[in-house]
C-alpha cells in the first residue's frame, strides 16, 4: 500500500488536478494526527501483489491508517506566529479568563496545508473512493466511488448532534465541498436504505451538488419523497425506484459508461440494499446497513444465495457496516423478537403498551399483524410512528384490517386487555409520546397499575440517564416493564462479527475497508477480518476526507492528504461551517451564563457619570447575591478610573478588554464560576 504526498516545492503538473479549499474551522474534540509522535512514519511501499503472490517485506506491521499532513512546528504549535508557544515564548491574549480554549482543528485546515491538496487525475485502471462522512461517528454517511466516467455517491444522511457538545445545532451534515466543486462529474446518488442517517442529508445537500439523479428501491422512495414535502423551497429531485437485484448502466456527458448493481440486504427496514460498482478491474462492494438472518450462526439459503451471487465476481474491495463490530458471535435473529413479542401480546393481561423507535418498520407491522391475530386494537402515538406506517400502507407491505387501528380518544371505548398502544419515546426523549403519558401530559392515555410496558429497544449510548428517568417515571405507576436485557424484545439491526467475516468471505475482495461507525468499531471490525485470515496490509482503516486510490486492481494508495471534512452544521435556516468562536460562545452561555457591564465614561476624564448597571442571565440571582453585585460595582469604578487616568485620550477599546478580565478574574475568585464577562463602556 502506497501513501504519497506532494514533494516540497513539486508544482501541479498536467496529470494532476489542484484542489483547495477554503478557511475553515473544525469544533470538534481533540484527535491525535496519524503522523504525531507516537504513530507510525509515512513511507512508500511496493504495490501490493495479486492474490496468491508473496508480498514484500514492510517495515511495519500494522493495519494502515492515513497520515494526517500536520503543519506544525517542532513544538507542536501551529507554524508561524505562536510557533514558540510551549516553550517559554510569548504569549497572545489578554488573560486567562476568557473564552473556553480552542478546540483543535483538523490539519487539513490549517493554512500551509489548504494551499497544496494535489489529487492525480484518474486514468482509465483506477478507482477512486472517498467516505465523506460515517467513518468517524455513527450517522450522517456518506461515501463518493469515483471511476473514469464519474462519481457515484452512496447515502447522504445527517447526524443528530448532542446539545452540550454543539448548542442550538440541529443536525450535522458531510462536508460535500469536493462534490460541489465535481458536481458536473457526479453521475448519480444512490440510498440503501431509508433511515435518517442514510436520507437525512437529502434536502440539505442536493442542490448544492447539482441535484444528481437518486437511484433506490420503492419504501426508501417514498420515506424520501415524504421528507423533502417539509422542504417546498427545494428543486423537485429526479427519483427512479430500482427493482430487488436490478442493475443500471449510466453515462457520463463524455460517453463513458459504468453500471452499478443492487443485491438486497437484510435489515431493520424493508427495502434495503447494497450496491456493487463496476469498474474495470473489478467491483467496488458497499453494503449498508445490515445483518444476516440465520439459524443457530447459518445463514439462511436467501442469505447464501444473494452472497453467492456476489462472490462470483471479482470484487477489488469491499465496504462495509461496522456499527455492531465490538460484538462478537452472531446477533438475535429479528424473528426471534417477533416471536416474543407475539407472545407478550397474546399473553399479557391488561393494556399492553409497546415504546419503540419508528424506523423499526419490520417490528410495527409484526406488532399490528400479532395484535389482530389476537384481537387487539391498535392506537398509534408519535408522528413518525403514524407516518412510517402509513408509508408500510402505502408501499404494500401489509394493509391493516378496517378498524384494527383506532385513535387515542376512542382508548376508553374498549377493555384494557383489547388494547396495543404502538408509541415513540423507548429513549426516554422528553417530548415523545411514552415520555408525555408516562408524566400525566397526555390528553388521552394514563397509566395504571394493570398496564404493562415493552421498551423494544436497546439504550443508544449517551442516552442512559433518559431512559434510567423514563423508566422511573413509568414505576411510579406501578406498571411492569419488560426490556431489552429481561426478554428478547429487540434485536439489532447491524451484524456482529461473526455476521461480518461470513460476509466478506463470501464476496472474497483485494482489499477491504470497515465503515459506518466511530474509529474504535472499525479498528474491531478490522481486528475481526485479519483474526480470520484476511491480509493486514489490505485493511484500510480511513477518516472522513480520506483519498483511496486502486490501479489496476491490485495497487492501493493512500493519501495523506484529505478532502474538506470539516462537519456542515445545520443552524435553524442557516447551513454551512459555524465558526468554533460561535459553538465556543453557546457553551460558555449554557454553562455559566453572562455577565453585563454598562458603564458611561466621561472620554476626557475618565470618570464615571453614575454607579454601572449590571445584568446578569444564567449565573447567579440577582436578589440573591446583592453583596457580590455591590463589590462588582465599586470594583469596575475603581478598575476604570485607575486605568484612565494618565490616558489622554481615554482608549475605550483597551479599558474594554483590561476590565474584561479584571471582572472575570474577581467573580472567579468569589464564585468559581467563569460567566462570559461584556463590557459596554458609553464614552460622553
């Protein structure tokens, strides 16, 4: 494997294509460059031999990760100004209670770095591939193939963010600046599936990169469609459905040709696929979201057979879901669940109430489906709940019978034990619906001591004390609550290792690159494949941005440096790259709250007209600490007028930034606390 990067002063020549990128901050956490002290040096290595062949000695033994091109000094500070910071040079700023400290950003986006990214132009025995987003987090995936004729882009879903790390953020997009400035060569985009992670980023993104055409199958369609109706203002997207195991040929506008195939997958939603890209010298394998369906860890004979199917070609790389790679043997099988929750259903006394999350598509038509067998009504809460299965309907893939689902108010008109209540809410999220009738909030449905509650799910991480409070808040009725961990009501939707390596062995690629999932599923994920006999050195493990280049085949290079993968934030109406100064700012406001200065300065003087106002918000009550308040006055007095009087004439600026961090120093001392201090000095 092969990882290059432009010799110094080497000038773009005819067989490369120069691209930069713009200023860009990144807000996310710390994350150690590859090239650090610590990681392994870049070096240059022989291509890597055809199947069978001995492969040159290497002078390391790791699975490869790409580099990170770090222009930094030797101190570890940014080159340039503040180079010598670290080791006793000066310091920049005007005290130490200020902001929270700068997150570091990405090398990428570092000036020395943005203005040399020299990506080789293709020839017709190479392959590109590039995961713009999904191999970092979980979410917002997003991957580009790019061949001779063009790009293929596979999903383009969004990231739910946390509010502490990103306040007032809604969702996070892929940085999608490398296909907007290609949007002339993407040839199509295609969904595996219609989760938001996957779907999500549709809206947001299409227009930007030229509204390619979408390629999917007919229930990812129309979850598709129904979202972009809360879009109006976007350009009407050109969606064909794709039958199960279908092909297209496209074209590019130069007439060159590529033909990508689908081959189902199973998941925790219908419709779901892969897709296999057909290149030259071989097929670029993606497989979404999935798992296998199996007997006891053998797979099904549909299993066998679609996996067959895909081995008997040449398959140069596949890529693949790395979501339940830190699990190891096979998961439950989804019918398992159904079986058990069948069972629940015909057997439990009482109301049966069900909290789930709404993508589960398979799981809501089973509940409906047991709940009619037993002669139980259905009464659906949660939009998305309502709206997915009326998408089931509408697709075909059950048609409830008339009267088998029943609205809230009409709960009091049939007996308790007739009665299936399907709801959102199994993460403990405040405003869905298991959460509101579990706190007495909803119009129509309380609980009582009879009832019984069936969290099929498992607890998300990050969300552990949502659903600890759900679940207190549910026992202070007095009701049962089955879960995951004390029956089998909820099975996965992601293969765990076991699942993995039957895969890959079936499609039996050159190499192999683990995706969807944070860094340490895919370091497992790969961990799992070489436990069972796949070369190390055909394991890539990327980033986001990261450049994979094939030739022929068989010769993987690996970049060191990325594409933009700074994080597109979507900010109410506003997308793009927030500043880190504004995401820095919202947490300081969240947690200490802030703390305002109004003074009127006399500009030739330098005294003050009258004692300063204050306002305070989210740091302490004002009734309350009329002391620190009072100190707080006589203080900004003081600290003005000291500073002011051999000013002549009074710099307003500079008083501004001095009593700025006198204050935040004094209520540091009297509180602990670091509110954002704001001065504004009125000059007369």
């Amino acid at each position: 494997m092969n990882e290059v990067s432009p010799a110094q002063g080497e000038q773009p020549s005819d067989h490369r294509r120069p691209y930069s990128a713009a200023p860009r901050r990144d807000f996310r956490g710390p994350r150690r460059p590859f090239s650090a002290r610590g990681g392994h040096r870049p070096h240059r290595s022989a291509p890597i031999p055809r199947n069978g062949e001995q492969a040159a000695p290497r002078p390391d033994d790791i699975v490869r990760e790409p580099a990170a091109l770090s222009p930094r000094g030797a101190h570890g500070a940014p080159r340039g100004r503040g180079a010598d910071r670290g080791r006793g040079g000066p310091r920049r700023g005007r005290g130490h209670f200020r902001r929270p400290p700068s997150m570091p950003r990405q090398p990428f986006n570092e000036p020395e770095a943005r203005e040399r990214v020299v990506l080789p132009v293709l020839t017709d025995d190479m392959v590109r591939i590039v995961p713009l987003g999904g191999v970092e987090e979980v979410g917002r995936n997003m991957l580009a193939v790019e061949t001779p004729a063009g790009i293929i882009i596979s999903d383009a879903g969004f990231q739910f963010t946390r509010e502490m790390n990103t306040p007032g953020v809604d969702y996070i997009l892929p940085n999608t600046r490398w296909l907007e400035d290609n949007r002339d060569r993407i040839l199509a985009l295609f969904v595996t599936h219609g989760h938001l992670d996957h779907i999500g980023g549709i809206p947001f993104m299409m227009d930007r990169i030229g509204n390619p055409p979408i390629y999917t199958q007919y229930l990812t369609s129309l979850m598709i469609k129904k979202r972009q109706e809360e879009f109006p203002h976007q350009p009407q997207l050109d969606i064909h459905v794709m039958d199960i195991g279908s092909s297209v040929l496209l074209t590019a506008k130069d007439g060159k040709t590529v033909t990508v195939k689908t081959f189902p997958v199973t998941h925790s939603i219908p419709d779901s696929m892969g897709i296999s890209i057909v290149t030259k010298h071989g097929n670029i394998v993606i497989s979404g979201d999935l798992k296998l369906e199996h007997e006891d860890g053998t797979p099904t004979e549909r299993e066998r057979t679609v996996w067959g199917a895909l081995g008997k070609d040449r398959n140069i790389m596949f890529i693949a879901d790395s979501t339940n790679a830190e699990r190891e043997g096979f998961s439950i099988p989804e019918k398992k669940v159904f079986a058990t929750l069948e069972d629940i259903i015909t057997t439990v006394k009482g109301r049966l109430v069900i909290g789930l999350i709404a993508s589960n598509f398979e799981r809501m038509i089973r509940i409906i489906m047991a709940a009619e067998r037993s002669g139980r009504k259905v009464i659906l809460e949660g939009r998305s709940v309502k709206n997915n299965i009326e998408i089931a309907q509408i697709a075909k893939f059950f048609e409830a019978r008339k009267g088998t689902i029943i609205p809230a108010e009409a709960i009091n008109d049939y007996p308790s034990d007739k009665i299936v209540i399907m709801c959102t809410g199994a993460q403990g999220e405040d405003a869905a619906a298991l959460m509101r009738i579990a706190t007495k909030k909803h119009k129509f449905i309380t609980f009582n001591e009879r009832d019984t509650v069936v969290l099929s799910s498992s607890i998300i991480p990050g969300n552990e004390m949502q659903v600890q409070k759900l679940k207190d808040n549910l026992l202070r009725h007095g009701l049962s609550i089955v879960h995951y961990r004390s029956s089998d009501v909820h099975s996965t939707g992601h293969g765990n290792t076991g699942e993995l390596v039957w895969m890959r062995q079936q499609v039996n690629p050159n190499f192999f690159m683990p995706a969807y999932g944070y860094h340490s599923m895919l370091r497992n994920h790969a961990a799992a494949q070489i436990a069972s006999g796949f070369p190390k050195d055909h394991v890539i493990i990327p980033d986001n941005g990261t450049v994979i280049d094939i030739t022929n085949g068989t010769e993987l290079t690996v970049h060191r440096e990325k594409l933009p993968n700074t994080p597109v934030m979507v900010d109410g109406f506003s997308i793009g790259d927030m500043q880190e100064v504004v995401i820095r700012d919202r947490q300081a406001l969240a947690k200490d709250g802030m703390f305002v200065i109004i003074a009127t300065v006399n500009i030739r003087s330098g005294q003050l007209k009258k004692s300063p106002d204050i306002i305070s918000r989210g740091f302490v009550y004002l009734r309350e600490s009329q002391g620190l308040l009072s100190e707080a006055r006589l203080l900004v007095k003081k600290s003005i007028e000291d500073m002011t009087r051999e000013m002549n004439p009074v710099d307003l600026e500079l008083v501004k930034t001095q009593l700025s961090d006198t204050i935040e120093r004094y209520l540091f001392q009297k509180t602990s606390k670091r509110p954002m201090v704001i001065p504004v000095l009125i000059g007369v």
